[in-house]
C-alpha cells in the first residue's frame, strides 16, 4: 500500500468482511464496481447502541445524568439529555421489552419495569406524569422502530 492509502472494511449482507485498500492518487479515478449479486452485496451500518457513553459521563461526573423535561414539550430541551435518554430507551425497547404487535397489548407490569430500568440509569422523577408520559411515548416509538427493524 502506498504511503497515506487507505483500508477500507466492508461487511457483506453473509458476514464476510471485505478489505479494500486506496492511495491518494487513485482517489480520483476510483469507480465503484456494480454487482447485481445479493449475497455480496456490501452493507455500511454503525452498529447499535451499547450505552457507553452514559457510562463515561456517570463516571466522570460521579453521579446520574439529571433528565428534566418541561411540562407540555415531551422531551428534554438539552440536546445531550434528549440523546441519552432517547438511546437508552431504545436499549431497554430491544434488549428488556416484550415486542408485541401493537403497543396497547403491552400490560402495564412491563412498561412500569422499563420506566424503572429508566430510573435506574438516570436521575428522573417519575413521580410526576408528564415526565411517566413522555419517557413512555418515547419507548413506544423506539420499540415501533425495533420491530420494523425485525421485519
């Protein structure tokens, strides 16, 4: 490889991980190659959310990140509050959550056991219910994108 190329890894749609390697010079002359082939066909993802970045913080700052949602919005109005809790509730919606066909048939045992597993990793008084109602319609709509995603 020449000096400053790059490497590139690619994951097909069977798990095969391909390496493409490119220099600066071919940077301007590269095509890309068009194959009809499903099996290898190449497939770019960031992979989920493993909630490492909550963890860092609660390190660093030695105690929970503080959620506060003002009554009427439906989320938090600070971005990194709003983006914790959101990929936290998507954690608990695909690892924890029964996935049913539709919301309602959910009992109520299992969403106040994710409300709870949302308590244990943030600092959210759930005691009030616009906060209990936001942080459950944000569950709902992570869960609708998870069993879409199953599809």
């Amino acid at each position: 490889m020449a000096p400053g190329g790059r490497v590139f890894k690619q994951t097909t749609l069977t798990g095969e991980i391909i390496q493409d390697t490119q220099s600066l010079d071919e940077s301007n002359n590269h095509t890309p190659a068009v194959n009809t082939n499903d099996s290898t066909r190449i497939r770019n993802s960031r992979g989920k959310t493993r909630g490492k970045g909550l963890e860092k913080m609660k390190k660093a700052q030695g105690r929970k990140m503080k959620i506060e949602i003002p009554v009427g919005k439906g989320r938090p109005t600070k971005p990194d509050q709003s983006a914790k809790l959101s990929n936290e509730l998507g954690i608990i919606a695909r690892n924890f959550l029964l996935l049913p066909n539709k919301w309602k048939e959910l009992t109520r045992e299992d969403k106040d056991a994710t409300l709870i597993r949302c308590h244990e990793r943030f600092e959210i008084n759930l005691d009030e219910h616009y906060m209990k109602d936001s942080c459950e319609d944000i569950l709902k709509n992570r869960s609708r994108q998870w069993r879409y995603k199953l599809k």
